[in-house]
C-alpha cells in the first residue's frame, strides 16, 4: 500500500458559479476538471448561494455528502429529499438536480466501471480507527474534517488536522493502517474501486 499525506495547505482553492472547490484527488493523476477527462475526481465545495442548479456531467455519477448545513435537493421528475451533516446522496450526473441551502459538502464524481462510496466516520479522543485496504485498484481517502488524528503507519509527523487527508493506494498486498484519534474527530471516508 502506498501511502500519501496531502495538507490542507497543499490543497488549492478556487470559485465556482456558486462557492468554492477545493480538488482533493483526481485519476488520472494528468486529467483536467474542466476538459472531463477524468475517471474520479474527490472534492470538497461550498455552497454560498441560497438556490443553485447543478451543473451537469453526462456519462458521470455523483456521491454527495453534506459536511455542514442543511440542504433540499431536487432531481428533476425523480425524487426530492433535505440532506443534514453527514447525509449522502447519490445521484446521475446528467439528471436536472437543483437544491436550497447553503452547505459545506464532500463529492465524489466518477464514470465508467468505477465504483464509489462515501460515509463519515466519528471518533471520540483516544479512540482508534483501523481501516484496511484489501482490493486491487483500490484507493481510500480519508478526509478529516473535524478535529486531529495520528497515524500509526507513518514516519516523522504523523497527525493530522482539519482539512487534511491521507491517500491510500493498494499496491502488492492487503494492510492495515491504524489511526488514534487525537482530539475529538470526524472523518470522511473516500473508497474508490477503479
């Protein structure tokens, strides 16, 4: 397993019609957002606008998790539904989607035979987390968005903060790594199968 530690200060942040994006991976590794030329893509936005309209990605799926706030998402003839802190939805990425509310929010857009699944995980101080990465052409990033946690696994300065993340790649063989919670945390975990 490789093993890759992305600090929020390496994370670059831009404008959106509606907010902000920050691009926390993208595969492939030379791919660009705006040409669509990607498999995946891991991000995390916001919303600063009361009403929006999704933009579409044709030939995509989406996976959406609320980090903060409130939001009542519409896909268009299809089904309605508010979504709080931690919530996910997964939808198509050429459905009409419109939604009220102004939220921080996790994303996962991907195509092809690309699976994706999102969930947040949270951990009380001094409580471990052990996550195994058992699957070839496998990835699992690990987003803190609350809190701090160590990882056992790495060498030299090894905890992590808000807006940090941890990607791990599956190489050769299954392994484990092991996380103790710091302070108080809450984790987003990105599991990607490629």
């Amino acid at each position: 397993m490789s093993i890759q530690v992305k600090k929020n200060t390496e994370i670059t942040c831009n404008r959106w019609a509606a907010g902000t994006t920050s691009e926390l991976y993208i595969w492939p590794s030379h791919a660009n957002f705006i040409a669509r030329d990607f498999d995946f893509r891991i991000s995390t936005a916001t919303v600063e606008q009361a009403e929006t309209t999704f933009t579409k990605f044709e030939g995509y799926s989406r996976e959406l998790l609320i980090l903060a706030g409130e939001l009542n998402i519409h896909h268009e003839n299809l089904y309605s539904k508010t979504l709080q802190e931690f919530d996910v939805d997964s939808f198509e990425g050429d459905w009409n989607t419109k939604a009220e509310g102004m939220v921080s929010d996790f994303n996962i857009i991907y195509r092809g035979k690309v699976l994706a699944k999102l969930d947040a995980v949270k951990l009380q101080t001094q409580e471990q987390h052990t996550e195994q990465v058992v699957s070839p052409g496998s990835l699992t990033l690990i987003y803190i968005w609350q809190g701090e946690v160590a990882v056992a696994n790495l060498t030299g300065a090894n905890n992590l903060k808000k807006g940090d993340c941890l990607i791990l790649n599956y190489e050769d063989a299954p392994e484990t790594l092991q996380l103790m919670c710091m302070q108080n945390a809450a984790l987003i975990m990105a599991r990607i199968w490629y």
